[in-house]
C-alpha cells in the first residue's frame, strides 16, 4: 500500500489559493505532505497526498478557504484518472461528428474519415461544404459534438 | 474571470509567477510561457507515487497538468 490521497473540499474557485497555503504550510511545519493537487476542470476540491489523515487535517485547519476536513482517502488510480485525461484521438471514432476549434476551419462541423494515432492526426471531411472536402489536421484541433 | 497567478512553460509545464520581468522559464530557459493551462500539482518531496507515474513531474516545484494554446 502506497501512500493515499485525501481529498479536501474547498470554496469553489479557490482551489489553487488553499493548494498554496497548504504547500506554505506543509514546508514551514515540515509536515509529511508530498504533493497538492488541483484536479483540472473539477471544481470545489483539491487532494492532498499524505501518508496518514492527521498529517492532511492539520496542513488544513484553519484556511479559511476549506470547507471541509480530509475525507476518505482515495487510490492512486483514481487521481491519475483525474489528472491524465485521455486523448482525444481516443475518445473519437471514425464516422463521428465533431466541431473544429481551431485552425482556418475553426467553427465548422465535420466528419471523421480516418484517424492516424501514429502522428495524432485525423482526416475529416466538412460536412457543410457544397462538394467534398478533405482536410488533415491535429487531433487537438478538434472537438467531440453530442448528437 | 479571476487572473492566473502564474504562466504556465508550454514545453515542461513548470509554472512561473507571473510577473513584468519574468520572460522565461527558470527550469527549461524556454520563452514559450502561456496563461492558458488547467490544474496544478505541487510536488513537494520527490520520493510522492505521482513521481515516475506522471512524466513532467521529475523535481519539487508547480506544475500545470494541462497546457494549451488558445
């Protein structure tokens, strides 16, 4: 068993401030904190990873921003779950509708022809276009639509 | 929306204060700094799980999880 993470609530938005003063905190009391983590696009919570609940609830007690103590703690996979998202070329297949988001396409809606992992590539073609047209660009440029 | 207290090095993800005279990354000398990033770890020991199991983080220091461009 390795070292666990606590999560710790956090006013919505402050999460990066309580993250600071729990690293400012954890080096001036010498506390055994190993890392802080603010998770990406997850509001209202940051995990601090500790080897035992009390080490976490006293880096945090007090901060004015923490709304609630250490919690249950969670696994390893979980976090690298929250803080590797998988890529989009991943989450995408061949046939899917998506959005460009950048590039002089930026906007229009497409669909994907062909997906080339090797160099993170897709080949769509434009849906909106009046005769068919095929464009490679990379896989960032380019946003799953719900359908 | 609030004003990012750091850049982020698009090319190892350290992140940087943000301030007038800052213009490089002080881990890498890279000038690739963008304000445009998501998340933070901060590694505080190095002997941390997330060490070895996620690539840019090698050193104590702040990290951005994710970077981007606009």
């Amino acid at each position: 068993m390795g070292v666990p993470f606590f999560p710790v609530r956090t006013v919505s938005g402050r999460e990066i401030d309580v993250a600071l003063l729990i690293e400012e905190r954890a080096r001036a009391k010498n506390l055994d904190v190993k890392s802080v983590i603010v998770p990406p696009r997850i509001k209202g919570f940051v995990i601090v990873e500790s080897p035992a609940h009390f080490v976490v609830a006293e880096a945090v007690r007090g901060i004015k921003y923490v709304r609630g103590g250490p919690g249950k703690k969670i696994s390893l996979e979980e976090v690298l779950k929250m803080i590797k998202p998988v890529p989009i070329i991943e989450t995408v297949e061949v046939g899917d509708i998506v959005e460009l988001v950048a590039g002089v396409f930026k906007g229009v809606k497409a669909r994907v022809e062909a997906k080339i992992p090797e160099k993170n590539e897709l080949v769509l073609s434009i849906v909106e276009a009046a005769y068919p047209l095929q464009i490679t660009v990379p896989a960032d440029y380019v946003r799953p639509v719900r359908r | 929306m609030k004003r990012k207290p750091f850049l982020a090095c698009m090319n190892c993800r350290f992140l940087v204060p943000r301030r007038p005279e800052v213009t490089r990354c002080p881990r890498c000398g890279s000038t690739d700094l963008t304000e445009n990033w998501e998340g933070m770890i901060i590694l505080i020991k190095t002997d941390s799980e997330l060490v070895g199991k996620v690539e840019y983080l090698k050193e104590p220091g702040r990290y951005a999880v994710e970077v981007g461009r606009e």
